[in-house]
C-alpha cells in the first residue's frame, strides 16, 4: 500500500529526475523559439523593389518600395534622387501604416444616415455617389448660383490643386480655398514687390549667412530631409565653407538648440525685427549700392520710413531684442558673402503677415541677393506654366463676378469664411472639401464647425475617417499615396523646379477612385466645363506635362541628362525626378521693371501688430505653437509609429503638455507637471505644465498636431486641438489669419 | 498503518528518479530522436559532398558563391545540377532517379536546410566570408565533407533543426571574440 509519505518522495523523486534530463531546459528552449512565430512575420513571396515619389507632404521625396508579392513591407528613401538623396522623415519611413491603416481609411462611398457628425453610414455604390454629387452641382449652376459651391483644397501647389481651381473656374465659383494660406501671402508679397507668380526658393545650400524669421528649418521646414541634409552639410562637412544661422524665435525649438546663435524674439514682431535690421544697413551705408541703385525702385521713401521709425532702441521695445544684437547681426549680414533671410514661421505652414514678408525680403533686396547665388531665387514652375488658356461660358461669367464668400480677393480667408457663412452673409449650398481638414486646421475650427450647419449639403473627398469627414453627407474615399497616379511639382522653398511622377505601387485593397479622374469625370458632364478639363484621366493630364518639359528640352533626371525620345524620359521619370537647377530665374516685372519697395497700392514695408482677441487683463499671457518633426498638423496626421515615439515633453497619457517658464508658473501657482485650466478667447482646454526655461517669460507653448476626434485609435482623444485654442490673430491691412499667438490664461485646477 | 508500508524507504524517491530521469532523456534529448516532440527526415537526394569534393575536384565555391549582385546564392538551383548531371554520372540507381525526377523536368529539389535562419534574423554571408574571410568549416562543421547527408532532426514544436545549427549565443560569442558589432540591431533589423 503506498503511503502518502510514499507518494511524496515518488514525486520529489521525479522532480529531481527531470532536473537531470535535458526536459526542462529543452522546453524552455523550444517555447522560445516556438513564441517568436507569434510576432510579426514578413509574408513569404517574391521580392520586388518599387520607385514611386513620396505624397505625404509636399517635399516629393524619392522612395524605394520593397514590396513581397503585392504587399508593400518597407518604404526607403531613394538614394538617387537629389532631394532626400536615401533620406527619410519619420511620416515617410511609417508611409506603410497610413496605406494599410483599416481603422483609419474608408473602404466605400458612404452616404450619411444618421444626425450629421454622429459618424452613422450608409455604404453605397460609386455610380450612385457620383449621381448624387452630379444632380446636386448641375442644378445648382442651372439655377444660377454657382457662386454657392465652396471647395477646400488640401493639396497646395500641386497639379490636383490647378486641377480643382480651374474647375471652380469653368464651373463658375469664386470660392476657391486652399489651406496653404501661408504659401499664398508669399506669392502675394512677391507679386506686389517684384511683379510675378510662381515658385520663390531659397538657396540655403550656397549661403553663408542666414537670417531665419521663426523658420524651423531642422524640424520639417519646406522639404524636411533637405533640411536634415543641408544640417549635416554645413555643420558636418569641414570642406563646405562656413555658414552661421541666426535664429530670431520666441521658443528655444530644437532648431534653435542647433543653431549658431538663438535670438529670443516677442511672439509676431518680426516683421518689426526685420525692419531695425533694415535700418542699421541703411544708416550705415552697408546695402549692395550697385543692386540698389540700378535694380530697386522706391529706394527714398523705404530709407525714410526705416530710419524714422525702426531705430534700433525702438525695435528693442516691440521685439525684446538688445538694440546692440540689432546692430550687431544687421552689420554681420550686410558684410556676409551670401546672406539670405528666410521668412515661413514653424514649418512654413503657419502664416507669415503680408507686410512682414514685405519687410524680410526687403532686406533680401538691401543685400542684393535676389536671383544670385546663395540668396533668393525666383523662377516659374511646370504648374504655373502649363495650363492653357480656356474660355467661360455665360454661366460661370455671372456668377463668378459674385465676391468671395471671405469677402477677399486673392487670400483663403477661412476665418472669414466661416463667419460670413455662420452669420448667413453668404450663401453656400454645397461644400467640396478635397483631402483637406478644416475642421481640425481652420484658423478658428470651432466656428468653422458652426458654419457647416448653414451648408445643406458636403461632399468629401478623403482617403481617411478625418474630422470634416465625419461632418460630411456624401464621403468619396480617395485612392490614397503608393495606390494612385502623382504628380510631384516644386516644393516650398526649394531653389530649382522639379517634376515627378509617381506610378500606383499597389492596388488599393478598398473600392476608391483617383480624385483628379472624378473631377474630370464631372467635369464632362456638367455642361460648359469639357472645354477647360478636356482630359481623360489624370495620368493623361501628367503625360501632357511631362511632353511640355520634353518639348522644352532644359534639365535633366536625376544626374542625368534628358533622354532621347518621350517614351524613354516617361520610363526615366517612374524612376527619378527631372529637375533643372539652371532654370532660367524670373526678373522684376513690375511696371517700372525693378524691385518695388513700395509696390503700386501698398505702403512702404511697416511693422503692422497683429489683432489679438480677448482682453489683456483676463489673458495675460501669449499662447504660441510648438511644432516638431514627430507631429503632422492637419489631414495628414501622424502614423501611430510617430505617436509612439512623442516624448513625454508632449504628451504624457493622454494629457497635452505646454511648455512655460518657470518664473511665469509661480505667477500662476504651478509646479511642474501640475494640471491647469488653459483659456483663451477661443476656448479652454485642460493640460499639463512643463518648466522649461528656452522659453520667454509671459509666454505658454502648445503642441500643433494632436487632440484629434477622429482617424483611429492611436491619434483620438490623445491631448488637444491647439488650434482649438490658438484660434487666430488677424492682419489688420489683408485679414490674413495666422494661429503664431493668442492671448491666454493658464489657471491651476 | 501496518509494518510492510514503512519498509519502502527511498525505492518510491528512486523509482520516482529513474522514471522521470529516463522519460527527460529518451523523448526529449535529440541523441535518441523519439517522438512526439522529435522528428526525422531524410534528404529528398542522397547527396555527397565528399564525392563532389575529392573524386570530382570541386570546391566550395563553384557551387556556393556570391551572385554578381553580391547576394548570396545559397543551396544552388537545379540549373547549376544539370550543368554536370544532364546526363547520369556513373550508373547508380540513385543517380537515374535524381536525373529523372528533378533535372529532366528541372524542378528544383526540396532540400531539408539544416542553416536557415528564421526571419526576425538578417544574416549576411557577405560580411562573413568576403570582410571576415572566414572559411565554410567555421560555422557549418563538417557538413561540406560528409558522404550520405545527415538526418534531419527537427523539432516538431518550434520546427528548428537540432544539428548544424547556430543559435543567438553562437553568434555573440564570435561576435564578442572578434570585437565587432555586437548590438541587437546588428541582427534583428
């Protein structure tokens, strides 16, 4: 009979028999090599590598595609193409989970059932859609009103974009919207001092001495990994002559930490700042006499503004900037070999005011270094070049001669917009909203939301599940980067144009259209509009462009020169881009054929204070933007890698961080890491405080890109809208809005 | 409780030992090769190396060898066979059949790969032979000069191989002796 005692020691027994015998130690071995199945595996298949260009924000960086069968599983750069030259951004390296993003993408045309905004669909077919919209736009201009459609345009100087004006032409709108507002006060700026449209870059890479305005250049400015790469070339590469950056910001940003010199400067005076620089080199006589005599006009009348109003003592009481640093950098500018000062606040998307621009390239002009080597370059591009001329029809004539709904003429004044159509100023009855956000990036969202309750009807064109999406009624899911035909045309800033195409890698694994070919679709069927679209698709409209570019015969691809026949360039161009750094640069056309200091209509170059909201007793702080490399404002919105990496100087949990400094905490009671109210004209939000002495004093900075209420799981409800609380601050002369400042107030909860 | 029970002593401790002491070496010591958590293959090709090697005068390299693109060819594809065995080499029954079912109708023979590294694994032979000069023996033994291919021992759980195998400790080990790279990253891209 066995015992208990017994049994015991047989198990003991056991269990020390098993220590002595490879089990133990094989098991734990073979569960580790059993669990790493568990993780990601790549697909088995074959392997091929892919060209396409890079969509996601207008840099038109060149990428490889590894692709395993048909699934794309890695995106690098392509290290033959002269913009990224290999390089990447972090949006571009995590390309492949917007493209796949299933909670993110939309997979059908939707059609609203439920309450607007309550995100309830209805899946319907693309005929079905596409009627829908069709009836809608045809009796809207049968009866007379086309001037009732809007459309926002989220692609910026793209061939899309010229696509989508050149509808609202023909079809008879004026009310036109681009979300690049910044982009079109520098084209205005430009237009009124030097005559002309088209591109305006800068060649950083031959200059020696730059002067930047609030430009982040290392953290996205223009085309991010050209500016990575120039960062590298001028403070890694012994053999390039030295270059200093001078950086005028409010905030200690990490382009501000790598630079030569940080010059803290208040929130929006540096238009002012630009203007004391102005008056050193004039008062000193250090301005290029031979540009300025043969090349400038209203020279006289500039000289007296800036030496009567901008003395140096003065700008150090807007700006906060010692009238000896003034001095000091104005005289190091002025002497430099190749100086340029850049204007673009944070990434260049944040508006700049008009006579601020006017101000900073004034200085250009003081220094002669428009058109020259390391200075401003100035020349026309593909897009602005190419469109033919086409005739209206009485339709559209009438209606077009109705203002704009913001009450402008050349500016997307959103703001206004939304005011106008909340107050039912002005009639819109069907809004187009094209891969563009306004309901998360509108100066203002708040009230552009209110607007789209006096809209009876909103179409979206949208690759995901965004904001003004979820407001829309009729959803048209766009085939989206790597699955669609693009264009690629010049980028903010750069100094040469360039073109691209970029062939479908893949087929969409969702049932979406290219948005271009539904415009021309449309387009043929409304009467009187075949004649301004008259192509097919939009691979047809990028062929004719690339045909132009071969007519002309200038340029080359990649580093090498044009090929010998059409056929073979458009093979060429699926795998580099054709760019022409000896683009023939656009002289002065304005009337007097020289540089206008004070352009026909306008006021010599002045320091114009920006129109704040809001009480200054009840918000006695500034509230600014903090923009950096892992955040994307707008529809395009960061890939759930990027949201992994944020540090916790931004968002920690799911509360937003602001930066402020330590002296102005104690002001409001706060330590750091407390929770506290922020109020501001616009709105109130919670957040977090963070002490952080690179930033001035009286002075909050909030994160641009999160707080979303849309897209999936990773970017929904993490931190604030910025924008929500930013709202804007106005132009007094152009009503331009931009959302650098607001006053506020930070009260401890 | 009757006299006889406490009289077992330490034989139910032992019976216990031996039991659980063979059972851990008989089914889960790859020397014996007892399912369930073992199995065994053989080659699809009774291949010799040491045929190739010493009666054909072959080296390593004139089938091992590195694509004019610099990858690394691996086992070689039938193709490469069919260079020398288009027609039968001797007159073995082996032979005939290799001849018939892989290089008449060039399909390429399922080799049992006794090296292959799983896929969260990047492994260069370029860095290895063409930067370190190492030679084959160094990591793959004597594989390259056996006459009959050894049994696939493979486990049925992980479906790892269990002979000629590198594991992670392998590779740190060289990695650290030689003074290269030894981070994480440097295999698991």
């Amino acid at each position: 009979m066995l015992t208990r005692r017994d049994f015991l020691q047989f198990i003991v027994g056991g269990t020390i028999g098993t220590l002595f015998s490879p089990l133990p130690w094989r098991m734990a071995d073979e569960m580790a090599l059993f669990s790493q199945r568990w993780t990601y595996q790549p697909p088995k298949g074959k392997e091929n590598w892919v060209h396409a260009v890079c969509q996601l924000c207008p840099g038109g960086c060149g990428l490889k595609v590894r692709k395993i069968d048909e699934r794309v599983v890695k995106i690098e750069g392509n290290s033959l193409n002269p913009i990224n030259r290999g390089g990447l951004c972090p949006l571009g390296a995590a390309g492949i989970q917007l493209v796949y993003g299933d909670h993110r993408r939309i997979k059908k045309p939707l059609k609203r059932v439920g309450k607007r905004g309550e995100d309830k669909w209805e899946e319907i077919e693309w005929s079905m859609a596409l009627n829908v919209l069709l009836e809608r736009l045809q009796e809207l201009r049968k009866s007379g009103k086309g001037h009732a459609l809007a459309c926002i345009d989220g692609y910026g100087n793209t061939l899309i974009s010229g696509l989508i004006k050149r509808f609202c032409q023909a079809y008879g709108t004026p009310n036109y919207f681009s979300m690049g507002v910044a982009d079109e006060v520098s084209s205005l700026a430009i237009r009124a001092m030097q005559g002309h449209d088209g591109c305006i870059g800068f060649d950083l890479e031959n200059s020696n001495y730059i002067l930047s305005f609030g430009s982040q250049l290392w953290e996205g400015w223009g085309i991010p990994v050209r500016m990575q790469i120039l960062y590298s070339h001028i403070y890694g590469n012994p053999n390039r002559p030295k270059a200093k950056i001078i950086q005028f910001e409010p905030r200690m940003s990490d382009t501000a930490a790598k630079v030569d010199e940080w010059v803290p400067v208040k929130p929006g005076t540096e238009g002012a700042l630009a203007l004391g620089v102005a008056h050193v080199i004039v008062k000193e006589g250090l301005y290029n006499q031979e540009f300025v005599t043969n090349y400038t006009k209203g020279f006289e009348s500039f000289k007296k503004r800036v030496l009567e109003k901008y003395a140096p003592h003065k700008v150090a009481e807007i700006t906060g900037v010692a009238k000896e640093e003034i001095s000091r950098i104005a005289r190091e500018f002025a002497k430099a070999k190749f100086p340029v000062a850049v204007w673009g606040r944070g990434k260049g998307d944040i508006p700049c005011g008009f006579y601020e621009v006017m101000a900073i390239q004034s200085l250009n002009a003081l220094v002669g270094n428009i058109n020259r080597k390391g200075g401003v370059i100035c020349f026309k591009d593909v897009v602005n070049e190419w469109w033919s001329a086409f005739g209206l029809d009485n339709t559209a004539k009438s209606t077009l001669k109705k203002g704009r709904a913001d009450g402008g003429g050349h500016l997307s004044l959103l703001h206004k917009f939304s005011e106008n159509v909340k107050n039912k100023k002005y009639p819109i009855e069907v809004l187009v909203t094209f891969e563009a956000n306004p309901c998360y990036a509108a100066p203002d969202p708040v009230s552009f939301k209110q607007a789209l309750e006096n809209i009876p009807f909103i179409v979206s064109f949208s690759a995901f599940m965004d904001e003004t999406t979820k407001h829309a009624d009729l959803v048209l899911p766009t085939a989206f980067f790597l699955e669609r035909w693009d264009g690629i045309t010049t980028p903010k800033g750069l100094q040469y144009p360039i073109f691209g195409v970029s062939r479908p890698v893949l087929k969409s694994a969702y049932d979406v259209k290219h948005p271009a070919d539904i415009i021309l679709f449309i387009s043929k069927k409304i009467n009187g509009l075949s004649q301004a679209m008259p192509w097919d698709n939009y691979k047809a409209v990028l062929i004719t462009v690339a045909k132009k570019i071969y007519e002309k015969g200038e340029g080359k691809i990649g580093n090498f020169p044009l090929p010998g026949s059409f056929n073979a360039m458009w093979e060429k161009l699926n795998e580099n881009i054709w760019l022409n750094p000896d683009v023939k640069r656009e002289g002065f056309k304005t009337a007097s054929g020289k540089f206008e200091f004070i352009p026909a209509g306008f006021d010599v170059p002045r320091y114009e204070p920006w129109q704040l909201k809001g009480d200054k007793k009840e918000f006695p702080f500034t509230l600014i933007p903090l923009q950096c490399l892992m955040l994307t404002d707008g529809y395009m919105a960061s890939a759930p890698y990027m949201m992994k990496a944020l540090a916790s100087t931004i968002l920690i949990k799911n509360d937003l961080v602001v930066e402020i400094h330590p002296a102005t905490a104690t002001k409001c009671h706060l330590m750091d890491g407390d929770r506290a109210l922020l109020k501001t004209p616009f709105g109130e939000a919670q957040v977090r405080v963070r002490f952080s002495e690179g930033i001035n004093k009286e002075m909050i900075a909030i994160p641009i890109g999160l707080g979303h209420k849309a897209y999936d799981e990773y970017l929904k409800d993490k931190g604030i809208n910025a924008h929500e609380v930013l709202g804007y601050a106005e132009e007094k002369f152009t009503g331009i809005a931009t959302w650098a400042l607001s006053r506020v107030n930070l009260i401890k909860i | 409780m009757s006299q006889d029970n406490k009289n077992l002593g330490w034989a139910p401790f032992v019976v216990g030992f031996i039991l659980a002491f063979s059972v851990g070496w008989i089914f889960f010591s790859k020397h014996f090769v007892v399912p369930p958590l073992y199995g065994k293959l053989q080659q699809p090709v009774s291949f010799s190396h040491k045929v190739h090697t010493e009666t054909a005068g072959m080296t390593c390299e004139d089938c091992h060898y590195f694509r004019p693109n610099g990858v690394w060819a691996g086992i070689p594809s039938i193709e490469k066979c069919a260079e020398c065995h288009e027609e039968p080499q001797g007159e073995s029954k082996e032979e005939i059949k290799f001849i018939n079912t892989y290089v008449e109708p060039r399909k390429e023979v399922p080799w049992l790969i006794y090296s292959r590294e799983p896929k969260n694994v990047f492994f260069s032979h370029a860095a290895h032979l063409t930067i370190a000069r190492f030679k084959c023996k160094v990591c793959h033994k004597d594989l390259g000069y056996n006459d009959k291919p050894p049994v696939y021992v493979y486990s049925k759980l992980s479906k790892y191989n269990q002979q000629y195998v590198i594991v992670m400790e392998d590779c740190m080990r060289c990695h650290k002796k030689f003074d290269v790279r030894n981070y994480c990253f440097t295999c698991h891209k």
